[in-house]
C-alpha cells in the first residue's frame, strides 16, 4: 500500500497511514486507512514521495 504521514514543518507527525488529502483553501482534510478523519489550517510545502512523507506549515 501507499500510505504517507503528514509531519508539520518542526517535525512533529500529524498523522500516519493517511491515504486521502483534499485541499480546500488553507484548509487540508486527511482520511486514514481506518477512515478516521483530520482538518487542519494551513498549506503542503514538500511532499516527498520516497520517504512517504507530506510536510504542512501549520497555522494556529
């Protein structure tokens, strides 16, 4: 399977096994592999496809 973890730009992990990401606006809705979903504010600014990494600049 192809799941990647979503990490804030300081490191620390939002969530894994994510295997959905829907852009809306700043807003960036997650869907795991057991379908438990996650919003957060702000923006993807490295996905990197290798590691199954996706790196997001959070806002408060």
């Amino acid at each position: 399977m192809c799941e990647s973890s979503v990490y804030s730009t300081n490191g620390e992990k939002i969530m894994e096994d994510v295997i959905s990401i829907k852009i809306d606006g700043e807003n960036i809705n997650l869907l795991d592999i057991l379908n438990q979903p996650l919003s957060i504010t702000g923006k993807i600014v490295e996905i990197d496809l290798d590691k199954h990494g996706i790196y997001v600049e959070v806002q408060d």
